[in-house]
C-alpha cells in the first residue's frame, strides 16, 4: 500500500465523514442486470458508504489505540477513540478534534516527551463535560550523544550466537560516529579493521572463534566470554564497547538436516519449511515435510542451507532436525511419467533422495526446479492422450541443479507437490469447465473471514474479526444463491489457526479461495492519506481474480484504490487455486467502521467480491488469463 511521511509539528485532525446516503443504499439494494460493470453513480467520485448513524447518550471518553502499555517509537501517530455521544465537542492537549455522528473519533497526535506522552481529553455537551488523562510510555532508542565519539551499541550485526564456516567471511556491521578510525580486538590479540560505507561501519571476518556459543543443535546457550572488543578511535579520544558475538567454526563434515519432520511431530504445524534469501527476507521456498538439505551456517535462530553448489537459503533452525550420517550428494532424476485423471495431471519425478525444489509459475506454464540433482531423464512419457500438458522438458541447468518444464494448452489454475518416498509427484489442476452464462453454478468455493480472534479493532472497539465474520455469512449467501457450493473456515467467534484454513482449503478441492479482510496501519503512518482498498494475491494466476474483485470494491466504496498487490500472506500461498485476500476498508477510520457494523455496508462488500468473481470466471470461460 502507498505509505507517505508522517505529518509533524502542531497536532493535526482530520476526519473522514460519509459521503451522500442515496450513493452507498442505491448501489447496495438496486438489482443489477450484469453484475461486474458499473452504474453511471458508481463512475462518480467520492464515498458511497453508508452514512454514520447518530449516537447519543453519556459522555464516556475512551482510547481505543494506543493502549496506555504500548511504547511508541515515532515522533507522530495516530489515536482514536470514541466519547459516547456524536454532538460532543472533543479537544486533545487543547486542539480541536472532529468527532463523527456515532461518537467515534480519530487524530495525528505529536508525541512529546523523553519517557512519558501525556495526552489530556476534554470533551463537552450542551448538559455535560468528561475529562481524561492518559499516559503512553515512549520506546527506547538509540540518541547520539553530543560527545564527538560514539558507538551504536545497538547496531551490532550479527550478535548473538553464530555457527560459520570456517573458509567463508561472515560480514560485520556497527554504527559509529562519522570519521572515526574502527577496528575489532579480537580475543587472540589481532584486530580487524572496519571501513565506513553508506552510514555504517563494515568487515568481514573469516577463520575466527570467539567465545562458546554452545552445540549446533541440541540443548545449552554455550558459555559466555570470549567476545570480540570494539574499538572506535579519533584522534587522542578511544570509546569500546563489547561486541555480544560467540562464534563457532563448523565442522568440515557435512551436516544433513530433515525439515519438518511431521512423523515425529517436531515440524511446524502446516508441512512446509519457509524458506528466505536472507534472514528476516521475505518467503522465496516452500519445503514440504522430508525435504533434506546441507547446512552451511547458522545466526540465532536462522539456519543456513546449501541447496546446491550455486544456491542458498535460510530457515527457521526450529523446523530442521539433523540425520546423523546421511550422505547428500548430488541426486539422480530418473525418467518422468504423466498421468492424466479426471481433474488433473500427475507428474511422477523419481529422485535417489528428498532434494529441496522451487516452482515457477508462468500463464500457461510450471517450471520445477531441482537442486542438488542431476538429470538422468532417459525419457518422458506422456501416458494416454491428454490435451492439458502440451509439452514437457528437463535440461541441466547447472552442474547440480536440473529443471523440468510443463506447457499447458490451458492457463494454470492451481498445482502441489508432495513426496511420495523419494518420489516427487507434481499434480497439475485441470480448469473448471465454466458456463459463461452461471460462471458460478457447480463451483467450490472456500471463504475465509480473517483473524479470530485478533486483527484490527475501531474507534468503537468493533473487532475486525466480527467485522469479517459478518461479510463472509453474507457473502456465502450471495453466491449460494447462484449456484455455487460454499464452505467457510469459521461460522463464529472461536479461534481457527492459519494453516487449518489453507489446508481446508486445499482438502476440499475448492476452485477459489476468498479471504476477508481489513486494514489498519503500523504507527506513524498516517491513516488520512494512506487509506483505501485493496486486494492481494500471491500467485500470478491470482492476479486476475485480484484486479477484477478490487475494481469492483473502489466502484461500491468509493475509496481511494491502493490496488491489487502481491503478498506473502498464508491465506494467497496456497497453490492448488486461485487465491485472494481483500482489504476493502480500514477500521480506524469513523465512517469506514461504521459501515462495518451496518449490514448494509456488509452487503456492500460481499457484493463487491461477488461482482468481481463473476468477472474473473466469465473472462476464464471465455479462455482469458
């Protein structure tokens, strides 16, 4: 979503009122003859949510958020809340602040203070006044001293307890006031030299053991001791600090670990390893329970892997076991058999062990990528005649890295794979045959409404779990009414964990999976330039879907569109359909809660999301991508 910078200075407020009433009730309720395309009033700028309710009664003054335990870390943020009654007039530390017709409110707030925020709410009626003090905690950061020679002791990258290889660097990097001369003291007595770049002091450092760190794997924190001794030096002036580094050299034999090792019950809960280019990177791989890969490294909690001579990836050291003596040398792909069934087509891959592998997907192609293989593919047999995969190629890539190819004569509509002992079976989904005319009669489709019991709450205290529950009982009516079969991931309040939903998903066969919900913003963002709705998918055979239901969501709500984006969320990961994740509105913002808690709102969106379905299958029927 489009983030701009948070406003400073005098505290600022703004308030988002509804737009006309006509607006939001006649796009709801009037029948539409083609749902998917809009109404002359839809063309039209501005909201068309329904209007604010009035409330009135007791003045009660109430922050929602932030809480008086949060530590808020920027200089400037939002805060709402509500007073009880929609006429009241609402002053925070003397600044006016709009309050809507339900009582809710919503303010860019400076936060002033070394350790303590003090905001003072007043708020008045005609017959009654209530006042508030509340306090907020600042968070701790790193200030540079006034003294011409400091270290960032918080800067230290890595710390902790680190496992390396001996022939490779490990980089280091450490904020230190500029024009210092920066060096490492290292517990033999050698040192290492930093050298400034783009803000920061860095090195690298190879061969070293500093402290114990502890096993690998296994229980004991090490012991501590043993760490290196920063120096920072300008002219007759020296600050140190202690680096909290310990540091162990790997063993030069190969260590093989099991991810996920789900028999045992020691894997993460959903089968599958994440796997990132770089600590705290984003979702790259996806390893299932029993893929074996070769450790190269590990920093705290992130275990190094070697795919292959040439690729790497990081993981979550929780989810990796070790297999004492296993051998994880380059495994042999044999000769590749499809076979077509009734609502896919499985590649059958055999393989001498558990290789980790990635997917790409392409508009009508998937390319399987295998490292640590090398090709023995003597041949490729098709099976019976079958018209979804048109073609099928293996090249080796590398010296150790093999990739099969899948053409479709079809757009991809979803895939998995899975072991099957130390075969790789690809399953590739045939498309739903789609009636143009009932796009949705005789499809499966899967609707989630996100986060019980947590998620974003309003100025009102709605939570937006109820808010979802309330969208997706609707939105399941609407398309049961033309034709499909609808199953949800929750029908009430209690708590469903993530990987239950996607696996449910999936164990259903669902052709699409819908999942609701809504937005808020991390601290010192600010909310009235940066709000509107969106749609995320994670797949490009998603996109589509996802373009298609946000239109349709900027056309009924009148909102600014943030547009369809790709993102690493569990609930558009799943690969055997077209997934989508909406954001329609933003519960911190007065009118757009209450267009949550009225079921006319509701009705709003689940008929956005329909609107944008129907659009997706027809386009699909008539063989778009």
């Amino acid at each position: 979503m489009r983030l701009a910078a948070p406003l400073t200075g005098p505290l600022r407020v703004v308030l988002l009122l509804a737009g006309c009433a006509g607006g939001a009730g006649s796009g709801v309720t009037s029948p539409r003859p083609e749902p998917g395309t809009l109404t002359p009033s839809e063309r039209s700028s501005g909201s068309r949510l329904p209007p604010v309710p009035a409330v009135h009664g007791p003045l009660r003054l109430a922050i929602v958020y932030p809480d008086s335990l949060t530590r808020v870390a920027v200089d400037s943020s939002f805060v709402f809340g509500s007073v009880g009654d929609g006429a009241a007039v609402l002053r925070i530390n003397g600044e006016l602040v709009p309050v809507a017709p339900n009582g809710a409110w919503i303010a860019w707030i400076p936060f002033r203070g070394d350790s303590i925020v003090t905001l003072r709410l007043e708020a008045r009626t005609a017959n009654d006044s209530a006042r508030l003090e509340y306090r907020l905690r600042r968070a701790p950061r790193f200030v540079p001293p006034a003294a011409a020679l400091w270290i960032d002791t918080t800067s230290f990258a890595p710390a902790g307890r680190v496992w390396w290889p001996g022939n490779r660097y490990l980089p280091l990097s450490v904020r230190v006031s500029e024009g210092a001369t920066v060096q490492l003291r290292l517990s033999d007595g050698s040192t290492l030299p930093f050298a400034a770049d783009r803000g920061a002091y860095r090195a690298a450092l190879r061969g070293a053991r500093l402290g114990d760190p502890g096993p690998l794997f296994g229980p004991g924190p090490g012991a501590p001791g043993g760490e290196p001794i920063l120096e920072a030096i300008h002219g007759s002036d020296t600050v140190r600090a202690r680096w909290p580094l310990r540091l162990a050299l790997l063993d030069s034999v190969p260590l093989t670990v099991e991810l996920n090792d789900d028999q045992a019950h020691r894997g993460g809960t959903d089968s599958l390893t994440v796997g990132r280019a770089a600590p705290a990177a984003t979702y790259t791989w996806f390893f299932p329970s029993g893929t074996r890969a070769r450790v190269s490294g590990r920093i705290n909690g992130d275990l190094h892997l070697a795919l292959s001579s040439s690729s790497e990836a990081w993981v979550a050291a929780s989810e990796a076991f070790p297999v004492p003596g296993a051998a994880l040398g380059p495994q042999l792909v044999e000769s590749v058999t499809l076979s077509p069934r009734s609502d896919r087509v499985v590649a059958r891959i055999p393989l001498g062990g558990r290789v980790p592998y990635q997917i790409g997907e392409e508009a009508r192609a998937l390319t399987l990528l295998l490292y640590g293989a090398v090709s023995d593919v003597n041949w490729l047999r098709y099976g019976s005649r079958d018209t979804l995969v048109r073609l099928a190629t293996t090249r080796q890539v590398s010296a150790d890295e093999v990739e099969l190819r899948f053409e479709l004569n079809a757009p991809v509509w979803g895939y998995r794979a899975r072991w099957s002992g130390s075969d790789l079976l690809l399953e590739i989904r045939r498309p739903p045959a789609i009636d143009r005319r009932s796009p949705l009669r005789g499809r499966t489709i899967v609707v989630d409404p996100g986060h019980p019991p947590a998620g974003a709450t309003g100025p009102t205290a709605l939570r937006e779990s109820e808010a979802n529950l309330a969208i997706g009982l609707e939105l399941a009516a609407l398309l049961r009414a033309q034709g499909a079969t609808v199953l949800l991931t929750r029908e009430d309040s209690r708590p469903v964990d993530l990987w239950p939903r996607t696996r449910f998903a999936d164990s259903v066969d669902a052709e699409v999976l819908l999942s609701i919900h809504n937005n808020a913003l991390p601290d010192g963002v600010n909310p009235f330039t940066n709000n509107g709705s969106s749609a995320f998918y994670n797949h490009p055979r998603a996109l589509p879907l996802a373009r298609a239901i946000q239109q349709r969501m900027v056309a009924r709500f009148g909102l600014r569109d943030l547009g369809a984006a790709r993102g690493d969320l569990a609930l558009v990961r799943p690969t055997w359909m077209p997934a989508v994740l909406t954001e329609g509105l933003f519960m911190m913002l007065p009118e757009q809660e209450a267009a949550l808690r009225s079921p006319l709102g509701q009705r709003q969106y689940a008929l956005a999301v329909l609107e944008g379905l129907l659009s997706f299958l027809r386009r699909r029927a008539g063989g778009e991508w």
